[in-house]
C-alpha cells in the first residue's frame, strides 16, 4: 500500500473518531469538512478524480450549509 495513503486513511480514521469528543457543534462541522477533504484526497489517490471532485463539492456545500445551521441554532446542544 501507498505509504501516502496509508497516512491519509489514519487521519480519516482520527477526524471520524475525534468528533465523538467534542460537544461544541461547531467544531464537529470543520472536522467533518476535514473529513470530506481527506476523503476527496484519497479518491484522487486511488485515480478516481471524478468521485474526487463529487466528493469535494458535496463536501464543502455540506459544510457551508451545516455551519450556517449551527450558527442559527447554537453552538451547544441543550
């Protein structure tokens, strides 16, 4: 196995496992979309670029759409 991908698929394994840690939702969104360009890399490693760039847009749509939701709702659960 690529050692590049290797290195990649722990820090999708650490992002998955971080957000289970954190209570702010805030932070749990920027780890998701970590997780998302961390995902659209190893797509990108594995010749996969159309899957890349879905993964990618998805992604960061996503997020723009999830930050703009805690931002109205709170940053804590109650």
């Amino acid at each position: 196995m690529n050692p590049l991908i290797a290195l990649l698929f722990m820090i999708l394994l650490v992002s998955a496992l971080a957000i289970f840690f954190f209570e702010d939702l805030l932070y749990v969104v920027i780890i998701f979309g970590a997780y998302s360009l961390v995902m659209a890399l190893i797509w990108q490693q594995l010749n996969a670029p159309d899957i890349a760039i879905t993964e990618a847009a998805v992604g960061v749509g996503m997020t723009v759409i999830m930050i703009t939701v805690v931002t109205k709702v709170g940053r804590r659960p109650q």
